[in-house]
C-alpha cells in the first residue's frame, strides 16, 4: 500500500480553508447539546447513530445491511445492531430482496419516515435562520457546490477503494481534502 505524506502534495490555501470549515462544521453539528435540542425540538428520541442511519436509508432504500454499512462507512456488525433497535423502535423493517431471497432489504416504516420528516424540518428551519441574510442566488450556488464537493469525495473514496488505497484518481480531490 502507498500512501502519499500529506506535505509530499501540493495543497491549495483554498483548500485548506475548506477543510477547516468543513471541521468546523462537522464539530458544530455533531455536538451532543445541538443534537439533544434537534430531537427535542422535533419530538423524536435517537442517538445521532440512529439518525444517520435512517437519513442514509431514506436517500437510498430500500438497502442490504452491507450496503448500508458501506455508505456510512461502518462495520456491518455496527450496522446489525443499530437496525435490529430501530426495527424493534417501529422506524425501519426488513423486506425480501426480490433478487435474492436470501437477502432483506430494510427500508423505512411510516413511523420511520415521520420521524426523519421532523428532524429534516427542525434542522432546515434552523438553517434557514441562520443563513437567513443569504441570497436565494447564493442559496442555490451553496447547494450546487455542496453536491459537487460530495460527488467528487464520493468518486475519490470509490477511486481510493479501488486503486488499494493509493493516491486519488487522477483529476480527483487530493488526500488532503478528502477526509472532512
């Protein structure tokens, strides 16, 4: 496996002033005091695990275990477990997977979809507050340029994956910028 120093890459001022939002932003969101307002705020009772994991399944179900533990980075065992609480909290269910019935699928409960539909509401109104100076122009551009930071991390990841964890696919985002 090689991997490249990250003083052996050439880094952007730019792009190191994303990575620090980019932290800054992660830290700001996962803290424990703006989750607990978050839930309390929307009346639903999770842990941030809980809610990562119904976001993900939302934007993609329904998903086998393994792939779910794929998205979100995460052992499948970690995956086993928080499912198995939130199937016995009414949020998701397993179905079949119609291509191999071997397999299930989980996949959201209207319970489930409530619950995310709260928190989505809760955190977009916070957002829109915050941002509330911000141009409806300026809006969309944020947005826009938020989808294409994720597709490219995403295409650096799998271009990661596959070359053995060597250096980013030529074109790509560099290792410096990767990890936020």
């Amino acid at each position: 496996m090689s991997f490249r120093s990250p003083a052996a890459v050439d880094v952007s001022p730019d792009v190191v002033e994303i990575e620090r939002a980019l932290s800054r932003i992660a830290y700001l969101s996962s803290r424990v005091r703006q989750h607990d307002r978050l839930m309390a705020t929307a009346g639903v009772s999770l842990d941030r695990a809980a809610v990562a994991l119904l976001r993900q399944v939302e934007g993609a179900e329904p998903l086998r275990l393994g792939e779910l533990a794929g998205q979100l980075g995460v052992e499948a065992s970690h995956v086993t477990r928080q499912v198995q609480q939130l199937q016995k909290a009414g949020y998701v269910s397993r179905v079949p997977d119609p291509d191999d019935r071997r397999a299930q699928l989980i996949q959201l409960t209207g319970e489930g979809r409530e619950a995310i539909a709260r928190i989505r509401a809760v955190a977009c109104q916070g957002m829109q507050v915050a941002l509330g100076e911000w141009s409806p122009e300026e809006l969309r551009r944020l947005a826009e340029l938020f989808h294409r930071m994720v597709d490219d991390f995403v295409a650096f990841g799998e271009g990661r994956a596959a070359e053995g964890e060597g250096a980013g696919p030529s074109g790509g985002a560099d290792s410096a910028g990767a990890g936020a």
